[in-house]
C-alpha cells in the first residue's frame, strides 16, 4: 500500500497528458491522410490537429486503462471523439452560430476555407468518427464497438451535444436561471467528456457499473470546466482589461457567477471536484491517478 500511495502522489499529470496528446496526435494524423479532395483534407486536418487540449481522448484513453485495456484497443474510440469535438468547434465558430474568427489562437475554419467548405468539413468529420469506431476497433469484440457507437451517437444528437446549442441558441437574449445554465453545460460540455470515459471503459472491458461510475465522474468534470471557464472570466477580466476573457461578461451572457455569486459559484466548483473524485473511490488507486490528477488539474487551471 505504502508503495502505491508514493505513485500517486507522484503522478505527474502535465507529463502524462503530454505523452497523450503526443500519441493522439499521430494517430489521427494517420487517420486523415491528404488525399482528393486535397482541400477538404487539408481543412478537416487544420481543425483537427491544431493545437488542443485533447482532454476528450485522454479521458477515453485513461478510463480504458482504469478498467485495464490497453491503449492500443481504445485509441480509435480516443480519436472519434477528438474529431466529434473538432466538428463542434467548426460548427460553433460558423457566422450563424457565435460568428467567431479565431479558435485556438488561429483563423477559424471558415475564415481559412470559406463557410461552405466549413460545414462539410465537420459532416466529413462526423462521418469519419463513426467509421474510425466502427472499422479501427479491430481486436475488439463487436458488442463493444456497437456500444460505442451507440454511445457517441446518442452525446451528439439532439438530446446530447445538438440539444445543449439548441437551447443556448434558443435562449440567446434571454433570462436564463441556473436550471438552463446547466442543462446547457451538461450537454455542450459534460456530454461529450461522458461519452469519451464511457466508451473507454467500454472498450477496455468494464462492466456496466464501473461505466455509470466513469460516467458520472466525467460529467462532474464536464460542469466543473465550465464553473470554473465562468469564474476565470471574472477574475481575469478584473487582472487584464481589453484582452479576450472578460468577453463573457461583455456579452451580457449568463454565468455561474452572475446567477450566483463568485463564491458560490467557487463553493460549487469545489463540491464538483469531491464529487467526481468519490466517483473513482472503487477503483484501483493507481490506475485511477491520472482521472483523480485531471479533476484537480481542470479545477485549478489559470486559463
Ligand atoms: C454534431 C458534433 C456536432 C455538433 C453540433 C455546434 C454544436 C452542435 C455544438 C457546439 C458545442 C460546443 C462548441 C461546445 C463547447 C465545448 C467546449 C467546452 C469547448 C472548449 O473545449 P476545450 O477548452 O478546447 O477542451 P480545446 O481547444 O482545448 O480542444
């Protein structure tokens, strides 16, 4: 026990997600080759491989892990979800959704490639995930992969991913209490991390218990970046004026600490934390030290 209590508590987080998103990158680098039509490859590329955080796959890849699989089994199912997420930036940042010119520091997709080409690059990228899960998962027995499946499609429809900017859409201008904030948030964000986690326990092996464990986790991680994206936007704004955070507070958009205050809204980041680390108390410690360390690390990130 002693031994394994000094791996935890000298789990590096930073290394180890960069070691991830390393090894994510290549594999969908592989996954979208530049081929005819050159230019959609290159625009489903230039979205795709920008410079992210990847914490979707890196959530799949270790909640595949927690349960014992191997990275090799779940990196398709790691790098559908990475091109689910990317197809959700490119339609967000559309003119007639958030009309936004830049993602991830650098020209938004329809600013590089015309909106047209936008659009079917993220139907290009859907299509893509799900043939990735479907046809990549080789070594894995096929009920698993239906799973999979089934699970990715149900975070992106309309009660998932398409449901959360349905109504954020729809309640644009409008007074909006802490029930939609979350439902919003619950499925814009947390929906599509439950997916990832679920799907890599799925693929590892996990029984249905351990995926609804992994699942809750994710989605307490899910409200908790976006608890904590709300109050870094008042804290930052204060520090540095003019620059893009404060954004939020411009727009008049509604947030956690506008409905409730900062610090409440910093007691319920904090009850999100322990929440979602109760979720891994029945797991194996180790194994369970990279999701314990990327709770903590989302609930005390700077920007
Ligand atoms: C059919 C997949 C699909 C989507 C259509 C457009 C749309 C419906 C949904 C938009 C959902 C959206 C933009 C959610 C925001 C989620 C979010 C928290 C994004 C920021 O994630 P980070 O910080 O980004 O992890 P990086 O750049 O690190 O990957």
């Amino acid at each position: 026990i002693g031994q394994a209590e000094a791996a935890v508590d000298r789990f590096d987080l930073k290394a180890y997600m960069a070691d991830k998103a390393r090894r994510v990158d290549a594999a969908l680098d592989r996954a979208v080759p530049l081929r005819y039509p050159e230019r959609l490859h290159e625009s489903m590329r230039y979205s795709l491989l920008s410079a992210g955080k990847r914490i979707c796959p890196i959530l799949a890849l270790a909640s595949c892990e927690l349960v014992g699989g191997d990275e090799a089994t779940v990196m398709p199912v790691a790098c559908a979800v990475e091109m689910l997420h990317a197809v959700s930036l490119i339609h967000d940042d559309l003119p007639c959704m958030d009309n936004d010119d830049l993602r991830r520091g650098q020209p938004s997709n329809h600013r590089v490639f015309g909106e047209g080409t936008a659009v079917i690059t993220g139907d290009a990228l859907i299509a893509l995930a799900f043939e990735h899960v479907a046809a990549a998962t080789a070594s894995v027995p096929a009920d698993r992969v239906l799973r999979a499946v089934a699970e990715y499609g149900s975070a992106i429809g309309s009660e998932g991913l398409v449901a959360g900017q349905f109504v954020d859409i729809d309640s644009e201008g409008k007074a909006v209490g802490v029930g939609v904030l979350e439902y919003i948030h619950l499925h814009k964000t947390a929906r599509l991390l439950e997916a990832a986690a679920a799907c890599g326990v799925i693929v590892g092996g996990g029984g249905d218990a351990e995926v609804e464990s992994v699942r809750r986790y994710a989605r307490c991680v899910g409200q908790l970046f976006q608890v904590v994206d709300d109050i870094l936007d008042v804290t930052k704004t204060t520090e540095e004026l003019g620059k893009t955070a404060g954004k939020d507070v411009a727009s008049g958009k509604t947030t956690y600490p506008k409905l409730m205050g900062l610090e409440k809204a910093q007691e319920l980041a904090q009850t999100l934390v322990v929440k979602a680390e109760a979720e891994l108390h029945g797991f194996d410690r180790v194994k369970a030290a990279p999701l314990r360390h990327l709770a903590r690390y989302i609930a005390d990130r700077q920007n």
